[in-house]
C-alpha cells in the first residue's frame, strides 16, 4: 500500500514515539515528511534512518513565529503541504495544588498552543491541495483524569479545537481530526512519574481491561485518517484506547 505518494507531511513530534513511527509509516508510503521536534538529536537519528524523504527543523513549537516560518520551509523544500500530523506533546503529572505556572504553561503550550500555531499556518496550503490534518489527542481528552489536570485540559481543547476547525472549513474540502489514543509504550509513559503519595485505586480506571498498547496502534489509525481512506471524515474523533473510554 503507498496511500502518500506524492505526498507532503508535516509531523511534530517526530523525534520520538508516535511521531517518529508516524514519519516512518508515512515515507514508507510515498510520502516526503518534514520532521518537527525540539529533540535535535533525536531528529538527525531519524533522518539517518529515513533519508532524502525526511527533512527536518529543531525548535519549540511554543514559539508561534517559529512554526510559521517552519511551514513555509517545509514548502519551500518540497513543493507543498498535503498532510499535517500533530503528535508533539508532553505530560506531567502533579498533584493540582503543586502546579506551578511554567508547568501549566509548559502543559498548554506544547499540547494545544503549539498545534494550533503550526495548524494556523498550514491551512493556506492544505486549501491548495484538498489537504488535511490529523492533531493526536488522548483519552485524557475525554475523561476527567486524576493527578493530570493541566494535561486532561489541553487535550480536551484539542477535541474541541478540532471540531471547531472542521467546522469553520466545512465549506471548503480540507479536513481536519483527531486521534485519541489511550496509554502507549512510549518515552512519555516510560519517563511518567507521579508524585509518591498519590491513591493508587484511582489510577486503575486509567489502564483499562486491554493494557497498554504499542505506538503503531495510533500510528496506524493517524495513517488511516491522513489518507484518502478517510475522505468521509472531518470533524472526527477516533479513540484507539482498547475501549478505555467506552465504559
Ligand atoms: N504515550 C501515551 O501513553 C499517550 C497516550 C495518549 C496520547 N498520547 C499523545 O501522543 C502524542 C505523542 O506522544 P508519545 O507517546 O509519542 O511521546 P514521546 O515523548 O515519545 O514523543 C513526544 C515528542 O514531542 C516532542 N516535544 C515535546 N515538547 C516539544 C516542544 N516544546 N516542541 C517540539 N516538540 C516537542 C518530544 O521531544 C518528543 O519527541 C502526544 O501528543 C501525547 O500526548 C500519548
């Protein structure tokens, strides 16, 4: 199957996890990608691996003028915009009474400000070429999660943000959608530390029946909404969480 040839995405996130099997799914169709990470380092292995198809861009995509500049290089570089994955993000875990204002501000602004930026910026060319966009969500954006408050609130406005923006270009043939995974094996769970005291017994509703699943299970589902498979779908929230949210 090459359901991206020809094709140009741009994926945050692309250092690691969801993003960097995402990039790597995505060139393995056809695609050309344009990597975004604030991980340099982590970028140049993922260009090692993928080659000529990949290109890349290392910053933080807090920084409004810096996503903007980033689509216009990913233009510039490979003719257009087809697809843009929004993967970037970063979870904490606190108890909400020791939440200072960097973490909230580093919650919000890699999980939502960014997307919205680099999401801003791209839509003029996605117009161009009937493109569209998956932003990647969380169950975290459905359920009322203990210990994470800032995070449930970013991801929640991601759903809601998605709507809004398949709404606002209904008209129009672009589209635009989310992914709510549940947990993955992933540096994000792999560094996840919550503060010793938490209670456990309310944890548990977070891991469900089905455990946790590996990275390709989103990436398969973020692949799906990015291609022509989906041409039906905007506005959509697609949760692949082993039925977490179901309940
Ligand atoms: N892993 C899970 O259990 C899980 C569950 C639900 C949703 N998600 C979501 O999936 C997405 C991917 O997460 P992952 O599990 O692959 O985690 P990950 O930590 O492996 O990847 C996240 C990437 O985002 C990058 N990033 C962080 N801050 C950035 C910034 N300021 N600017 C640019 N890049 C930045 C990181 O460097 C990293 O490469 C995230 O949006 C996350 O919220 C993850």
């Amino acid at each position: 199957m090459a359901r991206f040839t020809g094709k140009v995405a741009l994926v945050t996130g692309a250092a690691s996890g969801v993003g960097r099997a995402t990039a790597r799914q995505m060139t393995s169709e056809g695609a050309n990608v344009y990597g975004i990470d604030i991980d340099a380092d982590g970028l140049a292995v993922v260009s090692d691996e993928l080659g000529e198809q990949f290109c890349s861009d290392a910053f933080d995509i807090r920084d409004r003028e810096a996503c903007h500049k980033a689509v216009e290089t990913c233009v510039d570089r490979f003719g257009g915009l087809d697809v843009v994955a929004n993967i970037a993000g970063v979870v904490r875990s606190h108890h909400v009474t020791d939440v200072d204002e960097e973490t909230w501000r580093l919650i919000m602004g890699v999980n939502l400000d960014g997307m919205f930026w680099i999401t801003q910026a791209a839509i003029p060319y996605l117009k161009q070429r009937s493109g569209n966009i998956v932003n990647v969500a969380s169950n975290a954006g459905f359920m009322g999660q203990a210990y994470t408050v800032p995070y449930c609130a970013a991801k929640g406005a991601v759903i809601n943000m998605t709507r809004a923006l398949a709404m606002e270009f209904i008209k129009s043939d672009i589209r635009i959608n989310a992914v709510a995974p549940g947990g993955m094996n992933t540096a994000m769970t792999e560094n996840w530390s919550p503060p010793e005291d938490i209670d456990p017994t309310i944890m548990q509703t977070y891991i469900g029946y089905r455990g946790m699943a590996e990275p390709e299970t989103a990436v398969n589902a973020i692949c799906w909404m990015a291609s022509d498979e989906a041409s039906r779908c905007t506005g959509s929230i697609l949760s692949v969480d082993g039925g977490l949210t179901a309940a």
